[in-house]
C-alpha cells in the first residue's frame, strides 16, 4: 500500500496536538507538514506549541517549519491529505477551496457536517456513507467527524437502534478540553458546573440523524431519531460522560441491551480500530473520566457505556467517550484509514 503525506490545519490546538500524536506513528500516513497562523517562513513547530501531551514534542516534528493556512490553496501539492483541528469559522474558509485544489480534506470543525454532499461519519456506525463521495466533481474528497458528544452517543444507541421508540433525553457532563486551549476561564470552571455550551445541543439534535440515517439514492435520509439534550460543562480534563434515556420495545429488558452493546464488533484491518468499539463496565460506578477516558487500544478509541437499566419499558444508562481521541483525532484518523482502504485517498 502507497504511503500518503499528511499534514494538519490548527497543529498547535488541542485536536491539532492529538493528531501530531496518533500521526507520527502511523503505519500508513506520513506527517510531513504542519499549518499555523502564526507560519512566518522560520517558525518550527517546537517553540510555538504549548505542547500538553507529554514532557516532548515528538521529535519527528518538533523542527516541522509550520505553513501557512493558504498554502493549501496554490495548487502546489505538499500534501495528499490534510486533518483539519480549525475553528469552524477558518475552516469554512479554507476546507472545500482545498479538496477542489485536489487535496483530501478530513475535518474536525463543524462547519460542513450537515451539508448533504459530506459524509459525518463515526465509521463503525455509518461507513457506507462514504459512498456519498462517488460521483463527486472535486478532485479532493472532504469528510467530516462528528461533534464529540455526538460520538459518545451514536456508539452506544447504534447496536440498539431498533429497540428504542421515540425520543431520546440526554444530559451531558463535559471535559474542559472540550473548549480547546486555553478554553473555559478558571474561575468560572474550578469547583463548578457550567450548565451552557454554546451551539452544543444544537449539535446533539441534528447529527444523529445525519449519522443514523440510511443512503439512498445518493443521499442520506435522516433517522426519525429525536434527541433531547442538555449540556453542562464540570470540571474534568479529558472524557465526556453521556447519560441517556429513552423507551424501548415491550419486553426489552437490561440484559438485552448489555449482550447488544458487547457484541458490537470492530472494523478489521483499520490500525485505528479497537477489535470492540464498545466496552459494557458492569461496576455500579462506572464509567468515569478518570478511569475510562483512554479505554481500548490504541488508548480512547473505545467509548465506556455502564448502569444500564431498564425499568417500566425506560432505558437509562451512561456512556463515555474520550473527546479529543475517539471524539475527534482518533475518528478523523479512522475515517481516513477507511477512506484509504476504501479507495477514496
Ligand atoms: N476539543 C475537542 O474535544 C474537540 C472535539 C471534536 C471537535 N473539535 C473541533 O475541532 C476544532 C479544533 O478544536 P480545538 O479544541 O483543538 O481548539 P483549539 O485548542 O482552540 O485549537 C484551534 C487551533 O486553530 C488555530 N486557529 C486558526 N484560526 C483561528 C481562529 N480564528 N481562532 C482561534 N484559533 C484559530 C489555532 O492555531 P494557530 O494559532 O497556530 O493558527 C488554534 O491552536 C474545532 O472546530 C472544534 O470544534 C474539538
């Protein structure tokens, strides 16, 4: 298999570091350039950074002179494929420009999720939906991930789809390394709840559909899927905890659900996926951040799900997802080894 030359758009963010992280070892990519606004033609990528995974940066990249966002856009071909850790906001700017220049394009940013030429995907629940890229008249193909709360809760309800009737209640207790870096002042999250996140439940409603729904026809139909969420900020590092609840099919009850979730098998042959993309943790406290954030191998590719209870026809239960690995680098990553295998890179 031909290697492809990578680079990442927001390298010096918290998603953007993620990638460096996961790319630098990575059997089938090579990271060969990095993007920053701060790019002046000298700048390396060791000396910008606020490096916060590790006591290094690694050193395959730390000397990486950082590019400017619009030298994707020349036309000169650096790169096969470029991960996008941008804003939504720069990203728009930038994202489809590039894959009608001919480079690949798989984006973290909100920006295109819901156009309905671009896949959203989380590639063990919808990886068919790749197959919206067929036909398409950009040169370069763009995929985008989900928002990562929508992750945490796609995994678990996708195995039980057809158990659950009508909407779905989610609350959500969310890391600050959600926000980016330096995201949530201190002071309004230390020792506190923040019950707000902006454009987050707006999120939550509408991609699960999108994720959930089925191709026909060269589009997606959305799933009738009906979430009803509420966000909340709490002071925890890395890991979004997702409780939801929802009525399921008469008869159902708790053991169904768990032998469901169990089964759900990983992608093969994809370096980025966990032989089991879920893991049921049969503690009365489980999951949590601190214990199940980097769950599976590689380390937070599985999302955690615990307490599943079903009392008088209602599902409750608790699911975890590490944010900025599955919830965002590690499933771009993903997308791109399938889109690979698949032929699309
Ligand atoms: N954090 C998460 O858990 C998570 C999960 C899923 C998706 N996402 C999405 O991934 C993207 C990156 O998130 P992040 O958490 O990595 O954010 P971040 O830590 O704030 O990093 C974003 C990077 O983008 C660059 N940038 C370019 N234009 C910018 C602008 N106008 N304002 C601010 N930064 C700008 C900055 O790098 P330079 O200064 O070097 O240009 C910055 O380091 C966002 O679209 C976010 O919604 C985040």
């Amino acid at each position: 298999m031909d290697r492809l030359r990578c680079g990442i758009l927001g390298a010096t963010g918290i998603i953007g570091q993620r990638f460096v992280q996961t790319l630098t070892r990575h059997p089938w990519f090579d990271l060969v350039s990095l993007y920053s606004s701060r790019a002046d033609g000298k700048r390396r990528y060791e000396g910008t950074v606020n490096w916060l995974l590790g006591p290094e940066v690694p050193s395959s990249v730390s000397d990486i002179v950082l590019s400017e966002y619009g030298s994707i856009l020349t036309g000169r071909k650096d790169v096969d494929v470029v991960f996008s850790a941008l804003p939504a906001d720069t990203a728009q700017k930038l994202e489809r420009k590039a894959a009608r220049k001919g480079i690949h394009v798989i984006s973290n940013s909100s920006c295109h999720r819901m156009d309905r030429d671009i896949p959203l995907m989380v590639p063990e629940v919808n990886g068919d939906h790749l197959k919206l890229l067929d036909g398409r008249k950009d040169k370069g193909i763009l995929v985008t991930n989900p928002n990562c709360t929508t992750v945490g809760l796609v995994m678990p309800l996708d195995p039980i789809r057809d158990l659950i009737e009508g909407e779905v209640h989610v609350s959500s207790y969310q890391a600050i390394s959600g926000a980016g870096y330096p995201g949530v002042a201190s002071l309004d999250i230390y020792g506190n709840v923040v019950p707000f996140i902006n454009g987050e439940e707006e999120k939550l409603i509408e991609e699960p559909g999108k994720i959930m729904g089925s191709l026909k026809g060269g589009s997606i139909r959305s799933s009738p899927l009906k979430v009803v969420p509420n966000c909340a900020r709490v002071g925890v590092k890395d890991g979004h905890l997702v409780s939801f609840s929802a009525r399921v099919e008469k008869g159902t009850d708790a053991d169904d659900i768990i032998k469901l979730i169990g089964a759900k098998k990983g992608l093969k042959g994809l370096p980025s996926a966990p032989e089991r993309p879920l893991v049921y943790r049969k503690e009365r406290d489980r999951p949590r951040p601190d214990l199940d954030s980097f769950s599976g191998d590689p380390p937070g590719m599985v999302v955690s799900v615990g307490r599943v209870r079903v009392d008088d026809g209602m599902l409750r239960a608790f699911s975890l997802v590490n944010n900025t690995i599955r919830g965002g680098a590690g499933n771009a990553v993903l997308i791109a080894e399938q889109c690979k295998r698949e032929g699309y890179l």
